[in-house]
C-alpha cells in the first residue's frame, strides 16, 4: 500500500511542481514582443549608415527564458515571472532608428523601469503605447531625437517617479495634464523646443526640494543634423545656454534669429560669418558677448544684421563694408566708440541703429544721399549741428537724434 501512495505522490509532484517549472520562464507574449524589438532594430543595420551594440542581445534568442536575457530583469517572486526592467540605452551607436520600433516594447504592461536612452531614435514617441503600463516607476527617454509633443497618454501612467525626456527635439507646450503624475519625483526635459508656462503644481512641487531641470530650454545640439534647414528662428523663446557649435553643419541657413531670448549667452561664434548662405543674422537682446580676438572674414552676405546689446566694442566694424546687400543694421546698446563711418552712409541701407553707444563726431553729410527708412542715432556723444541733407532722405519714417551733443539749428 505505501509504494503506490508513494509513486502518486512522486508523480503528484512531477505534474503539479516539475512540469510548470519547466515552462516557469518569462510569459510568452513578452518574449515575442521583445524578439519583435530586437528583429526591428537588427533591421537597421542593413542600413550601413546605423551602427548597433548587438553583443548583449546575442542572448535574446527565440526558444529561451527572457528572464534569463542582459538588459532584462523579471519578477523573480511572481510566479507568472513578467518582465519589469528593461535596460536598452545605448544600443544604437551611430546613424538613426524609427521611434516605431518601441511600439513592441510598450506592449510588455508588466514594466516597472524603462530606459531607451542614447539610441538615436528618430520621429515621435509613440502616442498610444502608454496606457497599458499601469506599473511604470522609471521612464527614460533621453538623449535621442523624439520629436513632435509629448503623448497625452504618458500622462496616464500614475505610478511614475522619474521621467527623462531631455536632449530630443519635442515641442509643443508644456501640458497641465503633467499635473496628473501625481508621484513625480524627477522630472527632466530640458534641451527641447519645449516653451509655455510652468504649470503651478509644478512649481510647488519644486519647492519640496524635487529635482527638476526644466528650466533651462537650451537650443538642442542635435540640431545640427537638420542640415538642409535653411530658416531657424527662435527668437523670443525661453532658450538659455549658448549658441551650439553644430549650427556650423547648417551650411544652408539663411536666416538665423535668436533674438530676445532671456538667457542665450556665451561667446558669439566668429563661425557664424562663415555661413556662406546666411542672409539674416540677428542675435540681439540676449545675454551673447562678442568675441573680442577673433577677427571676421565674412563669406555670407549678410542682408540683415542685428547685434544690438553684444558687447561690441570699439569702432564700427570695418568689415561690414564688405556686406554690399545690407540694408538693416542694429548695434544698439553697445559700447561703440569713434565716428559715423562715411562707408556705412554709402551702403544702401534702409534701417541704420546705432542708439546707446559712444559715437562722436559729426553726422556725415552724405546721409542725406541714403535711402533710409529708419536712422536711430540716440544716446551717443554726436556733436555739431544737424546735416540739413537729412531733409532730401525722402524715404524717412523714423529719425531719432536724442540725447547726443548736437547743436545749431534743426533743419525746417
Ligand atoms: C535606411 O534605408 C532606407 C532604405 O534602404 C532609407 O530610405 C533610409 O533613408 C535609410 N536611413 C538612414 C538613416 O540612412
Ligand atoms: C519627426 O521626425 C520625422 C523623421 O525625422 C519626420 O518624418 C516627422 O515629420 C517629424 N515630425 C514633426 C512633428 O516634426
Ligand atoms: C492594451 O491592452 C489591451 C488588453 O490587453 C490591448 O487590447 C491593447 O491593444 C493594448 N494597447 C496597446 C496600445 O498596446
Ligand atoms: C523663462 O525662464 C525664466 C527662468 O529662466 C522663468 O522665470 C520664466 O517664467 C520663463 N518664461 C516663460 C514664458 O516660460
Ligand atoms: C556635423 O558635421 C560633422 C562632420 O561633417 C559631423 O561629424 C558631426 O556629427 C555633425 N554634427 C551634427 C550635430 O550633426
Ligand atoms: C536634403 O535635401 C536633399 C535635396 O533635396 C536631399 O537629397 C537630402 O536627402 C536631404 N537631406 C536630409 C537629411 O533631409
Ligand atoms: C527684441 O526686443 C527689442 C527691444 O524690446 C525690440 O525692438 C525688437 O523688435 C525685438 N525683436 C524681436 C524679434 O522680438
Ligand atoms: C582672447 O585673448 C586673451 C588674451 O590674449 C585670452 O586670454 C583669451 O582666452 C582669448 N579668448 C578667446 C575666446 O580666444
Ligand atoms: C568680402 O566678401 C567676399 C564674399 O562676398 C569674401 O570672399 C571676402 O573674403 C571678403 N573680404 C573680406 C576682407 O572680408
Ligand atoms: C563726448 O565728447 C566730448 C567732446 O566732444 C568729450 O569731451 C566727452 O568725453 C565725450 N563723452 C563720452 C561719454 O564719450
């Protein structure tokens, strides 16, 4: 009577303990939905122009555990063992991948952390693919090239402590539904083309010593590799930092403003100048100083400049009379010193600001052989009496002479 309770009790066991160990790997769809993400992005590499780290996902194969994969982490203590970590930064080590490629990924619902940063991923986050991951803590998205506005979606994710959209190209507004990830803890999305307000709620959370980076908007190197940009215009955002070096890829820029930024600053690169392409230049009213060693060589042709409040100093730059096409000017609130060049009343300019510098000396006669809309000389040390040439400027709209040291009589 024992052997056979015995042998039901051992094949008891085998059934009930042993056989479900066998398939007590990571669920199945998970593992599908990963394989589907690794075969998405060997993919590229047929694209010689894409570089991918494949050694860690040589584990990732078909008829394995997933949990038992580098890069994933399962719920060891769970006995249906879903995936709750997935570390995939820096896979892609050169060129660019779809953001499409994390739609699989943003099926495994079980995830708790979450990092796709540094991969060069390409185009909009994946709008619907968050509504599903009920138990995301940790979502690292960094230092790729998302574009496009953040999903409405992600805002759902109740559960999430840390979000790092930093380094992309997303803008949009900052949306109030933000407000909704009532247990953020780490917020960063800065280096975007995000603007608007801070939502309050934010702000108050700010204050409990949470760390947030989202106040400085700084222009994102990686626009850069937006070569065949011929326009970026960004003035009166909320940018802050300096200007990126890989602008000097935008070799088809044409008009490049960056105007009334309240915390643009730095050095004014000397390469700018270089652009061959660049007609419209304007950088004023930031915190921006000009280079004081470097000289400039233009190979653009400039048509508007605007370096109003750069720190310029000195004369009148003398190789402006190389810029023939220039027909706006703003040096205002410089510290310019010296006369009115005669040259710059011989170019054919329309708008001439010189306001708020150190000029001195006579206003040349031959302005009144100009074609100018706009003269705006005041806040200088002008001295002597008031060209009466001024009269034939038939085109005048604006003439501002105030506060110089000029005397005589006005012309009627
Ligand atoms: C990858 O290859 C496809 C077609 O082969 C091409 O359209 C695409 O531009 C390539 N992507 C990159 C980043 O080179
Ligand atoms: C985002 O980038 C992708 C690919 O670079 C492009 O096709 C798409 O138009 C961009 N979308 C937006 C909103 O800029
Ligand atoms: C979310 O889960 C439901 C149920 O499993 C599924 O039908 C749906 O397709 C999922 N949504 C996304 C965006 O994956
Ligand atoms: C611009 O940034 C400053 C901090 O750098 C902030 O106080 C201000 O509210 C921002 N303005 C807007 C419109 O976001
Ligand atoms: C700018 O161009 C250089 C060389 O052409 C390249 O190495 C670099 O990655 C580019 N930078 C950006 C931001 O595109
Ligand atoms: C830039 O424009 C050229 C010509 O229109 C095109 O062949 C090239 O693919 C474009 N490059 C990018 C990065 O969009
Ligand atoms: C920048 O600010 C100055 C002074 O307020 C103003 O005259 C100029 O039009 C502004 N430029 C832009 C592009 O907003
Ligand atoms: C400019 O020249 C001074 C003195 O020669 C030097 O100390 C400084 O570093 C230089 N600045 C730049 C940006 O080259
Ligand atoms: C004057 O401009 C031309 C291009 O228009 C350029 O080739 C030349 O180097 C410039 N000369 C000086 C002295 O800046
Ligand atoms: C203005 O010019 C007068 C001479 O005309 C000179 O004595 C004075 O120092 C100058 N003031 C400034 C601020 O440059």
């Amino acid at each position: 009577m024992q052997k056979p309770i015995f042998l039901s009790c051992f094949l008891f066991f085998f059934f009930v303990y042993f056989i479900p160990r066998q398939s007590f790997s990571c669920p199945q769809d998970h593992r599908e939905f990963l394989l589907e993400f690794k075969k998405l992005l060997t993919h590229n590499i047929k694209n010689h122009s894409t570089q991918i780290a494949l050694g860690e996902l040589k584990t990732w194969r078909p008829n394995s555990d997933c949990c038992k994969w580098k890069l994933v982490r399962c719920n060891t203590r769970s006995p249906s063992k879903e995936v709750t970590d997935l570390n995939l930064n820096g896979l892609v080590l050169f060129g660019s991948v779809s953001s499409t490629l994390l739609r699989p990924v943003l099926r495994v619902s079980s995830l708790m952390r979450l990092d796709v940063s540094s991969n060069f991923i390409q185009g909009e986050i994946p709008g619907d693919g968050f509504g599903n991951l009920t138990r995301l803590i940790s979502l690292d998205m960094g230092r790729n090239s998302f574009n496009g506005t953040i999903p409405p979606d992600l805002f759902s994710i109740k559960t999430l402590q840390h979000l790092d959209l930093s380094m992309n190209a997303i803008g949009g507004t900052l949306s109030g539904d933000i407000k909704e990830l009532k247990n953020l803890e780490e917020l960063f999305l800065d280096e975007n083309l995000i603007g608007g307000e801070i939502p309050p709620e934010i702000v108050n959370k700010a204050r409990n010593n949470i760390q947030m980076n989202f106040m400085s908007f700084k222009i994102p190197y990686g626009i850069g590799s937006l070569v065949n940009l011929s326009t970026l215009s960004m003035s009166r955002n909320n940018f802050s930092g300096g200007i990126p070096s890989s602008i000097q890829n935008l070799t088809n820029l044409e008009t490049l403003e960056l105007e009334n930024n309240s915390g643009l600053s730095g050095e004014i690169p000397t390469w700018l100048f270089h652009l061959q392409k660049l007609r419209k230049l304007r950088l004023g009213g930031n915190k921006l100083q000009w280079n004081k060693n470097g000289s400039i060589f233009p190979q653009s042709k400039l048509t508007h400049l605007s370096l109003s409040s750069c720190g310029l100093e000195g004369k009148i730059p003398d190789w402006l009379k190389n810029q023939t096409d220039l027909y706006f000017l703003d040096l205002s609130l410089n510290r310019l010193e010296g006369s009115f060049p005669k040259w710059l009343a011989d170019l054919k300019m329309e708008n001439i600001i010189l306001s708020d510098n150190r000029l001195s000396g006579r206003i040349p006669n031959t302005v009144g052989e100009t074609s100018l809309m706009i003269l705006k000389l005041s806040e200088n040390n002008f001295s002597g009496s008031v060209p009466k040439s001024i009269a034939n400027i038939y085109r005048l709209l604006w003439l501002d002479l105030s506060k110089n040291k000029l005397s005589g009589e006005f012309p009627r």
